[in-house]
C-alpha cells in the first residue's frame, strides 16, 4: 500500500451524493494528477459524515480540515492551496453559526465534540468499498475472536453483559435475544437484520450500510455462531440503491476472504449472507410482518408468542436485529463487555445514533453517549434552532414517538426516561419544532402517515387511526369540539390498547403527547378557533393595519372571493365572513400591511 | 405436559397446556365474544388471524389487552374478561368497525344471521361516536350466478379468504390493499366469474356480515308460481331436510322431510318431488360406468381410465375444469342428480303430463350455490331453456315458508309426489361425504358380483376425516376407494393421481365440509361444526329408516328405465344424463 | 485474492494493512501524538520541502513513533527554508531552519526519540499549531 | 387499466426471471421487483403471467403487489417525480411543494400529466435531509425546492 502523506476523505452518503460529491470526486483526482501529486494524496470516498446540513463534505488528513458545501468547481483551488501549498480554503470552511468563525479542524466543531461513535465508528473514515481498510481497523477481528476464543453460550453471555439493547424501536435486550433463539433447537435457524428503515426523518441505518456495510456483516457472522446459523438475510429498503450496492461488494469481498462461506478462518463454522428487498410497506418494520415479507407474502404482522425466535422465517427459529444494534457489537467482543457497559446511563448502556433534522442548524447524523440530555443535542450538537426562533418540541421514535418539551430539555436521553416522558427512542429520529409549527398540524402528520402506512390487518389501527386522523383534520379546519378531545383520548388509548402489532400500539403517540404538553393548544384550536402557529389555514385571521395599508388595492384584486373592500389610497378592509383565508392578499401585500393571526 | 391453573374472573380453572383463554373461559362457562376467529374443529378448519381484536382481555403483568382467541394460557395467569378498560376497548373497537360499515341492516340480506348484527346488540350499541361524513371505503359490488359480494360490508376478518385458500385451495380470494382500504378480493377486484372461482360459496358460509351472500332467484320462483300457465315443480336435495329445520327454531340434526314437503305444497308448487330420486338414477349411471371400466381393466384393457371420479358436486367440477385440465377424461361423465332430475322433469316427466318443456319450471331446493351457477351452464340447456330453472338454497327457501306465514313446526308430514318423489336410503345418503360412493358399492357390488349384499352399511366408507381409504371386495376382487371432502383434500388426491402414487378404483369428491350437509347454503353454523356433525348423523338415520336402500331397487327407477331410458347408459342415458368437461384453466 | 485461513492470517493481515491507515487513525487523536508541520509554500517547495517530508515520515515509520506530519503555509522565515515545526506532547512546539533529509532523520532520531536539542532551531515567536490562524 | 398486451418475448424475459429464481412462490417479492425494473409498472397481464410462473394465484400476487408501495401498476411519466415527504421535509415545508406541484402539473399525487411527461408521488425520507424539503425527478435531486422555483424547474424539462 502506497503511504500517501494526505487522505481527501469525500463524503459518499446519499445524501450528499445527491449534490454531486461523486462529481466532487473525480475532479479531486483528476487535480491531483494534473498537479502530479499521485503519490502524496488519496482521495478516499467514505460512508456519511453525519453532517448532511452542509454536504458534500470533503475532510482532509491528517489536518481534519473540514471543507463544507464543496463544489465540483472548487476542487482545483483545494487541490492547488491546500494539498500542495498547505493553505487552508478559507470560504468552505464550516463556519459556527454561533459565533461566525471559520473552524478549521473538526475536532473544534460544537456538532463534533459531544458525539462518541461507536456504531458510526468506520462511518466517514473508511472507503467502505475497500474491506482492507475495515480489516486495517481490526475489522473481522471480533469474529475471529468469537469464533476461536468463545463458546455460542460464553459469547452470548458477554453480550447479556454489555447490556446493549434493541437500536430498531422496542430497546429489548439483545443478548437475551440471542439466548432464546439459541435455546431453540432446530435443524435450521437464520439471522436477520433489519434494515427496512422506514421512520419519516431517520436514515442512521443506511448510512451504516453506505459507510461499514462489513460492520453489520461481521455482527451477523457472530449472531450465527452464538445462536446456531448458518444464514444470514438481510430485509432492505429497495429504495436505498447505495446501501444496497455497498452491501453486496462488502458481501463478495467477505466471501472472497473467506469471511463468509464455508469453514470460516478455518474454524469450521459457515455462514452466509442473501439479500431481501422491502418494497415500501413500513410495518415491515415489525419483526413478524418482516418474515412474512420476506417469505413472498404480503406484510401482515401476526400475533405473538410465537415470538419469531421459536418460530420464524420458514418455521425456523430466526433471530431479527436491525443494522445500528449489529454494528454496535463488533466492537464489544473487541473492546469487552465492560467498556460499553461503562457507557450510558443504568439500563441503557452505549450510545445511539439520532437522526437530528427539522428546523435545526446542524441537520445531520450524529452519536451520543446515552443519557445525553436533549439540551445538550440541540443546541450544542445542533446548533440551535435555525433562524434564531424559539424552540417549541422535539419529536423522538418518529410515528411511533411523541413530542418532548422544553421541560424536558434536561432529561438524560435513554430509553426508559423517553417512554416515562410518552415517547420513545424509536429508530433515532429527532425533529425539531419551532414556534411556527403547530402541534395539532404535527400530530395530524404523524396520522396521516399512520394511515397510510397500516396494514389494515387489525380493525382499531385499520379504521382507527383512520378516524383519528379525522377528527385532528376537523380540529385543524376550526371545526372541533371539546368533546372532540375527550374522543381523541379514549380511540387513542383504546387504539394502544387493542392494536395487533407495535405500529398500532404506538401510532396515538403523537396524539396523545401533545394532547398532554400543548393542550393549550388544542383548546385554542377548538375555543378560540385560533391556531397560534399560524399554520391552519382553516383557522387564520387576516386583517389590514390601517396605518401600513397603501390603498394600493394590489390585495383587492388578488382576492378570489371580493372579500376585501376601500377606496384607492384609502386603507382597506377585510371581510372576515367572506374571507377564505387563502392568503392570496398577502402574499401580494408589499407594504407588510396584512397582519394574520 | 399435563395441565396448567390459570384464574379468570376469580375462578380457577385448571387447563391443558397450550389452551387458550378463550378456551379456557369457555370451560368455566364464560362466553368471550369473538368475531374474525372461527374454529371449525371436526374439519381442522381455524381462521385465527388475531384481527378483530373484538375479544380482548386483560392479562396481570401484561401492558396491553390480550387477544383471547390466540393468547396461549401460562400456569398461574391472571386474566380478566369484563373489567371497564376491557368492555370499554371492545365497545370502542365495535364502534370502529360500525363507522366503516353500511347501516343499513334492515335491508341487508343478512339481517337477523349477522354476527356483526348480533355483537351490535349484545354490546348495546346505540350510537356510533364519529365525525360527520366518516369517510367508509367502498367497492365495486360484484353479482354471479351463485353469490353477490357487498365489500363495503367487509370487515376483514379474513375468514373467507382463509377457506378459498387454505381449505379450498382455489385461491379465487386473497387480501388486497393496504390499510383503510384493505379488502379481500378476487385479483385486480375483478368479478368472482373472471377468477378460478368454482363457487362452492364456503366463503358466504362462513362470512360474518352481509359481505358475501348467496345469489337468489326467489322472486322469480315467486313470479312462476303466480303464473296460472306455468306448472312448477320442486326437487328437494338430500341434506335439505337434515337442516331445514334449525331455521325454525329446531335442533341441529332434526329431520323435517314430511313438514318440508308440506311446506312446499303450501306454498303452491305443482308436485314436490325428491332429488333423491335422481341420486338413486345417478347410481344407475354412474355406477354402470364405474363397473364398466372396472371390468374392462380387468380383462386387461389398458387405455381404460381409473380411478373414476364421481361428478354431482359441481364446486368440484369446476374445480378440475379449472384446475385439472388434463384430467378431464378421468370423472365420471354423469350429469348431477340436480340435472338428471331436471333434465327427465323435462323430457319423460312433461310427456308423462302433457306439458309443453318451456311451460315446466324446474326449481331445486338446494344446500348448495354452486348449484345455482350449474344449472346455467349451457350444456344443460335446450334451446336455452334450461333443464332446471331455478336453484334456490335452505336458507332462501325458510325465508321463503317465513315469507308466506307458514307455521312450520305446526306443520302435518306429508310426502312426496310421485313417480319422481320415490327414493331409497341410497339416494338420502349423498348428502354426506362417502354417501355417494357408499350408494355405488351398494349398487354395483349386487351388479358385479349378482349377489345380495350381507349388510348395507359400510362404515369404513364413513366419517369425517378429510381424506379417507377403504378396499371393498366385489367377492374376489378388491376395489380400492378413496374419499376427499373439501377442495383442498381432492387436490391432494388429484395431485397424487397425477404423480400416479395411487390406485384407486373409485374416488368420491364433495366441496364442503362434511359433503352437502356442509354446503353453503344450508344454516350458517357461526362456526359450531358441531351442527354439521348432527346433519350427519341426522342423514345416516333417514337413511336406516328406509325400506329400500339400494338404488337399482327403487321401482319408479326401474320403470323409469323400461318404459324410457332402456338401459343404463343408453344412447338416450348419455344424452339426457351424461355430459362434458371444458377446459377451463384460469390463473 | 487469498482467503483467509485462519484467526493468525487475519491478524498478519491486519498489521500490513494498518499502516495505510495510521495517518487517518493518529489524526483522531493529534494532541497525543508527535505533530510535524512541514512548510510547503512555493519557497519551501522550491527549497526541497517535498523530500524532507517524505524522509520524515519514513523515518517515523521506521522508528515507529506515531506522529502526525502535517504540511502548512509559509512560515515567514523564508530565509531558513525548508523549514518545520515540532511540537511533542508536552512540550513547546520548536521550529528548525534549512532542514534537508539529514537533518530530517537527525530531527527525528534525536530530539523526538532522544530528547536531545540540536542545531538549527529558530527562536519561537509565533502561537502553537492550533492556536494559531 | 393499462392495454398492456403480452407478447411472446415478454412471456420468455418473465420466465427467464422467475426461473432466476428457481419459481420460488417465496421469492414473488424478488420477482416483482426486478420485472417492475424491467419493464416500469406491473400491469394485470404481467401479474397473471408471474402467477402462472411461480405457480400461485393471481389474487395472491395482486394481493402482494396493492400491498407494497413500492409497485405499480400504472406506468410512471417519463420524467416522474417524486416529493420527500418525510417529516423532515414536511417540517420544511414539503406540503407547499406538493400542493404546487398538483397546481402546476394539474394532476393528483400518483397521477401522470395527460402527455404522459410527469408523473406525481410522495416518497418518504430520501435521507437528504439537510437539503429539505427535497424534490426527485428522475435521478436528479432538487433540494431546497421553495414553491416559487417549481415553475421553472418544470419548464427546464422540455
């Protein structure tokens, strides 16, 4: 291997795929052999930085310097300055929304300091295409650690003593996991990993696969051994072409290094690995629905016990974790059960990776030891709330979660804590709200998604939440009742109550929690018939302030229904009754005349 | 692994293991209502999808409500079955399922059989606690000659698809959508006469709601009756009278030939006369056939078929239309006794009476709705008049006595019209699974072998097991039968046919479960299979109480045979009682 | 490709492959290292920049001290070119003047490993690497 | 409903890729997948034929193909485009882009233009979220999209 004195790591995610890194790529290179610098650096293309804000992010080594929103025209400049000369391009350097200086190594940056990557370890570091840079990291170690140093029920054991728990939504113990499928005797069994990420917001699973696809590999290789099987499937979005290719190149360089197959590290245990495509149903999430999407049928969950444990892929005990919970483990058979367990909080041992996006500075993917409070996340990992506005909530577990308040700001985040609070940790995907958005709306989002995304199989999630999503409709149009909450609580809680499978026992979350932190903001919607977010339309009062008000009659004419009236150069009037609060007069306003409420 | 103790509603009750509450609560009388879940155990028949979540309990140490009909019983579990958060879920559930159902029960075909209807009241539902203008999904209604489907009345309990796919085999129905919009549905929720469906009707049979409901011709039947110019005539099928009476209030298994046949003539039919009767021409026919190739492989004729396949279920015939298209050669080519009947009602009978074909109307009482779609088929038409023309259930013939205020249980017995009222226990017995092939062994054993049978039961030919073998011995040869009740049991045979894994002499095959006293238009059971155990048994005792018992013994048979037919597959036998299979393979 | 036969083999493996990888691993972690930054403006360059740092860090992989070489803009002491600066974990960063690839290994051999101060150092009057702009 | 006609080449490519997969009934997930790469959508005909294929019914594999989002029976415009309306979007604004779009194109969501030019649908999390609210059209992604821009962004496609 050539010793390149300078790594040009490029972010390869998709997310800044989407603008042009691939481009960003091949100009690095194309400057690098135009200035003959072939020998010094390597342009390197990596999983996701988790800085997704400010893509396509090129990060150059040893100096961490951290160039933000590059270009494919600003390649030659990079080269030219700082790969040669060593001059730092000082206009793409991230520049902290705080204080407006350019931070030239990332170690400095607010988004970077708190996080400890552990499941995103290889993620931004290594060329995930290339398994000699993961083995170069002790990569497959663990497996070869596991496979010649540990009985199935002594490496079962570590993991119960890690304390790692479930990163896919429900947080059950995943050592205790693989006990109970490895206590079911049978002449097959299979690994699963899920990686069917579905949540609106959360993409940590695919950034794994895009950036250490080997990672999930070798945890899955591991699960084998500890449970009793030799195959391995991974359920996979269809819709993620790049997690998909990365996996099947890590797949057949494993195998062409014998790290999958028959007679690993000769050791005489086999394992392979296939790949199932989801097809866009979100309750494939659900480790029931999944097995029966991948069997060819339609995915409908199905009562448990039988836990898929006993019974689950073709009959067979099958154990499901999803990616970020396997990419955790190889590095706990490396480092040992007590250093994660130093990790975290009491029960929730480790970190998690949290999507953050809304309106927030830093959107991106980020790390963070458990406990973590949101505070901390939000305005120091974040940045702060875009704009400079207020913050209102933030929304955790996606459709399954709720949303969590400013009283909650200093809550260590774990999973215990997140469900005391009505929401939950869910896959990792944390909105943030600001005072424009409106709770009601919010929840009426989440519904919405509900609905599309049931299965139908069980009448309270099927029709339920159908009627759920009915009656916030009704409240966002202005139409809503006080008994109307009163309802809104009892289907929501019958709906928890009643429902088949996790999708229907979680999907009132959303409901349910803001029911309980922004009633205010209900009974406005249904009292005052005001939304304070400004945001339903139904519920929007426009007025014209007099003394702004031009008489420019620009208003008058943009009305669709004549509704507002005045004389030229005189200050005009609204018709409330005939207003149909379409907003049409304000945008057309420009003397900032027409105040809505 | 012995029994389990768990406590419900403070009452302890000891259970084996793997019970489940819902049988456990039932074992100390406590009646959990159920909705999707239906268990129809002397046939292996469960639907247990966990969907409606109508039954719900609360279980100690467990966050959410437990689904009864498939939550297992652990040893010292704790469960409650009427606490406030229980009744107010299911209440609130039902409410659920109510806002997205049409409430227009009063005109609704299944008013008054409706499970839905039923939990509605018992629930004390008087209100259903939704916005305005609740969206409902709606689909595209669906009428064929044997049954309408009503999806907006569906609530996918998913009882229907699991009989047309798991029991059945036909795969005419799967769920299709997803969501709010979910449904089951023939593909691309085209009509049920574009798909593989051989209308065996068990999906009305155990539908739940009005969603799927027999086609039904009773208006017509009403409007020949009134016509002074029309003679109408009314064939009754053998597991009719087993049943019939369970719509009047009676116990399942009750036999009420005398008060049907009253009923009938009450209501103004011309002659009421059996099918039976043409079950006992049937046995002639087809019994002639069978005996025909048996001796022909005997004396090594090689290109002779076998087994034969008895052919008066018309589900299954168009189940091996559709499905066994290369195996059309192998059943029987006699016409159903439902056709037989109509097809000499129409010939000999309007002769023997003088009346014009086209001024005869033929109406069967049937157990069954494949029948319905059978006598429209073409082959079984003159001129487009068809040998029967009307085929009505068990059901649709209660509401019918209902209808005319007729006081059933009040009424006198009387009996059949003759000729074609006269039939032996032979002919009876075709209403349960074996019956037909019992009836040809008791016939052709005496033709084979000319001697008189010891004995007319043949045991080892009964049951309720789905698939069923027996040897018979025609004195020194041994006739191999084998028997399959439900689609998806001859599937199994037919594929074993196929493979040549059998050899059989002789299969019987019914659609239903149990044979016709399990057809779809019998009572519904609500999923108590006990009631089609009963009919069974209710058969085999009209059966004992015949003087004659064999088929080739019935005397209007005989002289049916002299003064018309000639003889057993006679020219004018395959002409007027013999038919032929169409391909008919469908995706 | 050769597969990989045993626990042993993947270990052998890993150790000729890490060193491809030392420089992204030891920028994880710079406070903790040995930094080298070497001037690379056009003077250094034009005054052998390149080699002195190809040779340092040949010669730090030899001697196997992890450190991170850095290179940086003009130092300002264009007179002295090519010039680096050192900074030990502990110590005050030093910068020397005229290095060519002798000087590089002696810089290496004895003031990194050794301890020992050499010819050739520049009075410091600048910040340290990372506070500097 | 389509007027798609098989023909005897596409019965062949149906049967090379059900063969590919040994006409397991377990992998109709697989088999749509890559028949709806093949040839854009699923219309009846294809469906029956893959039922024929792997040899279910045809209710099963329509039943599987209204299930999944992901398939289509409808063939998609030739420039379809496609919404994030993933929560991070939506907070962002997804909703407005949608409703200009329909405006715009004068279609519902999952409809095509009359000229067969665009298609409409929603899709959830692109995982672009830092360019939220983010619009797909093909493969290219417009990110930041503000309702003004949709306009000329359509009439770029011509």
């Amino acid at each position: 291997m050539a010793q390149y004195k300078m790594h040009l790591l490029v972010c390869g995610g998709t997310g800044c795929r989407a603008s042009q890194s691939e481009e960003v790529v091949a100009n690095l290179n194309t400057e690098i052999k135009k200035q003959g610098l072939e020998n010094d650096a390597q342009v390197v293309t990596t999983g996701c930085f988790g800085f997704c804000e400010k893509g396509p992010i090129v990060k150059i080594i040893p100096d961490n310097t951290f160039y933000t929103q590059v270009t494919p025209e600003d390649c030659a400049e990079i080269i030219s300055e700082h790969v040669l000369k060593g001059r730092r391009v000082h206009r793409l350097l991230y520049e902290d929304p705080e204080t407006l200086k350019h931070i030239e190594d990332s170690k400095h940056m607010g988004f970077y300091q708190k996080q400890i990557r552990i499941a995103l370890r290889n993620c931004g570091f290594i060329d995930p295409e290339n398994i000699d840079e993961y083995i170069a990291r002790d990569g497959y170690a663990a497996l070869g650690k596991v496979l010649t140093e540990m009985t199935p029920a002594e490496a079962v054991d570590l993991l119960k003593k890690s304390g790692l728990r479930g990163r896919g939504g429900g947080g059950f113990p995943t050592g205790l996991k693989w006990e109970i499928a490895a206590s079911n005797k049978s002449d097959e069994k299979y690994v699963v990993c899920n990686a069917d990420e579905g949540d609106p917001g959360a993409f940590m699973d695919r950034s794994i696969l895009e950036g250490d696809s080997h990672s999930v590999i070798e945890a899955m290789a591991i699960c084998g051994y500890c449970i009793g099987a030799s195959n391995g499937l991974v359920y996979i979005r269809a819709e993620y072409p790049l997690a998909i290719k990365r996996l099947q190149i890590a797949i057949e360089q494993a195998k062409e290094y014998g790290l999958l197959g028959d007679n690993i590290l000769g050791t005489g245990f086999s394992f392979n690995i296939e790949l199932k495509y989801g097809a866009g149903a979100f309750v494939c999430g659900e480790e029931t629905a999944l097995i029966h999407s991948m069997e060819g049928l339609r995915g409908e969950p199905t009562v448990k016990p039988p836990f898929p444990a006993e019974k689950g892929y073709l009959g067979k005990p099958t154990n499901v974790n999803n990616v970020e919970t396997f990419a955790n483990i190889p590095v706990i058979y490396l480092m040992g059960a007590e250093w994660f367990a130093s990790i975290g909080t009491e029960k929730s041992k480790g970190t998690k990776v949290f999507a953050l996006a809304g309106k927030i500075n830093n959107v991106g993917l980020i790390e963070v030891p458990m406990g973590i409070t949101l505070r901390e996340v939000i305005f120091e990992i974040g940045g702060g709330i875009k704009d400079g506005k207020k913050f209102k909530a933030v929304q955790t577990g996606g459709p399954s979660g709720g949303c969590l308040t400013e009283k909650h700001l200093d809550t260590p985040i774990d999973f215990d804590n997140l469900v005391a609070a009505g929401s939950m940790m869910g896959s990792g995907g944390m909105i943030v709200m600001d005072e424009d958005d409106c709770m009601v709306s919010i929840a009426k989002f989440y519904l919405e998604f509900t609905v599309e995304e049931s299965c139908g199989k069980c009448a309270p999630c099927r029709i339920g939440n159908k009627r759920l999503h009915e009656l916030l409709e009704k409240i966002c149009d202005g139409k809503g009742t006080e008994d109307d909450l009163e309802h809104l609580k009892n289907l929501s809680n019958v709906i928890k109550d009643t429902s088949l499978c996790g999708l229907g026992q979680t999907s009132p979350n959303p409901v349910l929690s803001t029911l309980e932190h922004f009633s205010d903001e209900y009974l406005a919607h249904v009292r005052e018939r005001i939304c304070t977010a400004g945001k339903c339309k139904a519920l929007k009062l426009y007025t014209i302030i007099a003394d702004k008000c031009t008489g420019c009659t620009a208003c008058t004419r943009a009305c669709p229904v004549a509704a507002i009236t005045g004389e030229k150069r005189q200050p005009h009037v609204i018709d409330v009754d005939k207003c149909i609060r379409c907003g049409a007069c304000y945008d057309k306003c420009k003397f900032s005349a027409i105040y809505v409420q | 692994m012995g029994n389990i103790k768990v406590k419900i509603d403070n009452v302890e009750v000891e259970v084996k293991r793997g019970s489940t509450i819902y049988q456990a609560a039932k074992q100390i009388g406590i009646d959990i209502p159920v909705l999707c879940y239906m268990n129809l155990n002397h046939m292996q028949i469960e639907n247990r999808p966990g969907g409606c979540r109508i039954c719900v309990v609360e279980v100690e140490g467990r966050k959410n409500l437990a689904p009864s009909c498939s939550t297992d019983c652990f040893d010292g579990m704790v469960v409650k079955t009427k606490s406030i958060r229980v009744l107010n879920a299911r209440k609130t559930v039902l409410e659920l399922i109510l806002s997205d159902h049409p409430p227009k029960c009063l005109v609704c075909s299944s008013s008054g059989k409706c499970d839905l209807q039923e939990l509605a009241q018992r629930f004390g539902i008087r209100e259903v606690h939704m916005v305005e203008n609740a969206e409902v999904s709606t689909y595209r209604k669906d009428a064929s000659p044997a049954l309408n489907r009503d999806m907006d009345k569906c609530i996918m309990c998913r009882r229907c698809e699991t009989v047309c796919n798991d029991v059945q085999t036909v795969g005419a129905l799967s769920a299709v959508n997803r969501g709010f919009m979910s449904v089951v549905a023939p593909a691309f929720e085209q009509d049920l006469v574009d798909s593989p469906c051989t209308f065996c009707g068990q999906c009305v049979a155990v539908c739940p709601t009005g969603a799927l409901t027999p086609y039904d011709d009773t208006p017509m039947i009403i409007r020949a009756l009134a016509d002074p110019s029309k003679t109408v005539i009314v064939q009754t099928a053998p597991a009719v009278r087993a049943a019939l009476g369970e719509e009047f209030g009676l116990n399942p298994g009750t036999l009420v030939t005398g008060k049907m046949v009253a009923a009938l003539r009450s209501l103004g039919f011309d002659k009421v006369f059996d099918t039976d009767f043409a079950a006992d021409l049937t046995i002639m026919e087809e019994g002639a056939e069978l005996l025909d190739r048996i001796t022909r492989y005997v004396n090594g004729d090689k290109e002779v078929k076998l087994p034969i396949l008895t052919s008066c279920c018309p589900a299954w015939v168009n189940f091996f239309e559709v499905y066994f298209p290369d195996m059309l050669d192998v059943p029987s080519t006699a016409r159903s006794p439902q056709q037989m009947f109509g097809s000499i009602a129409k010939t000999y009978y309007a002769d023997l009476i003088g009346v014009k074909r086209e001024d005869l109307v033929v109406v069967s009482i049937m157990p069954c709705l494949a029948k319905k779609f059978e006598c429209q088929r073409d082959e079984f038409k003159v001129d487009g008049n068809p040998d029967v023309d009307y085929s009505i259930s068990t059901r649709e013939l209660a509401s019918l006595i209902k209808a005319a205020n007729i006081n059933f249980d009040k009424l006198e017995d009387e009996e059949f019209d003759l000729p074609m009222g006269e039939s032996t226990g032979a002919g009876v017995i075709f209403g349960v699974t074996g019956g037909v092939i019992e009836a040809a062994v008791r016939t052709a054993y005496e033709v084979f072998t000319g001697n008189k049978l010891n004995r007319i039961n043949f045991e080892e030919l009964r049951g309720l097991a789905g698939i069923r073998t027996a040897t018979i011995y025609f004195g020194e040869t041994p006739i191999h039968i084998g028997i399959a009740h439900q689609l998806g049991n001859a599937r199994k045979l037919l594929n074993g046919i196929r493979e040549g894994r059998y050899n059989f002499h002789a299969i019987e095959i019914m659609a239903c479960p149990g044979g016709c006293i399990g057809g779809a238009g019998q009572p519904l059971h609500h999923g108590d299979s006990s009631v089609i155990k009963a009919r069974y048994e209710a058969i085999y005792k009209e059966d004992t109480g015949k003087t004659i018992r064999k088929s080739h013994e019935n005397p209007y048979i005989i002289k049916l045979y002299e003064d018309f037919l000639g003889k057993p597959l006679s020219e004018k036998s395959h002409h007027l009682l013999h038919t032929h299979y169409f391909d008919k393979h469908k995706i | 490709m050769n597969k990989i036969k045993s626990l042993d083999d993947l270990r052998k493996m890993k150790q000729s492959l890490e060193h491809g990888m030392t420089i992204r691993e030891n920028s994880n972690s710079p406070e903790s290292l040995v930094q080298i930054r070497v001037a690379m403006a056009t003077c250094g360059i034009a005054a052998g920049a390149r080699t002195v740092m190809n040779t340092l860090i040949e010669k730090l992989e030899k001697e196997k001290i992890p450190a991170v070489v850095t290179q940086g803009g003009c130092m300002g002491y264009c007179y002295a070119e090519p010039t680096i600066e050192v900074k030990v974990p502990g110590k005050d960063p030093v910068v020397f003047g005229k290095v060519d690839s002798a000087v590089a290994e002696e810089i290496v051999v004895k003031y990194i490993k050794n301890g020992e101060l050499i010819d050739g150092i520049i009075p410091v009057n600048y910040q340290s690497i990372n506070e500097q702009k | 409903m389509s007027t798609f006609k098989l023909q005897d080449c596409h019965k062949q490519t149906l049967k090379d890729i059900c063969k590919s997969f040994n006409n397991n009934p377990g992998e109709l997930i697989s088999v749509l997948h890559k028949t709806q790469s093949e040839f854009g959508y699923l219309p009846e005909a294809i469906q029956r034929e893959i039922a024929n294929n792997l040899k279910i019914s045809v209710a099963k594999v329509y039943g599987v193909v209204t299930f999944y989002s992901f398939f289509t029976m409808t063939p998609k415009g030739k420039y379809p485009i496609s919404v994030c309306t993933g929560t991070a979007c939506y907070v962002r604004g997804a909703e407005k882009i949608v409703d200009e779009l329909k405006d715009q194109l004068k279609i519902k969501v999952g409809g095509v233009t009359e000229d067969g030019k665009f298609s409409l649908d929603c899709l959830r999390c692109v995982g672009a979220c830092g360019l939220a609210p983010v619009v797909l059209i093909g493969e290219k992604v417009y990110g930041r999209v503000e309702a003004h821009q949709i306009k000329g962004i359509l009439e770029s496609y011509e």
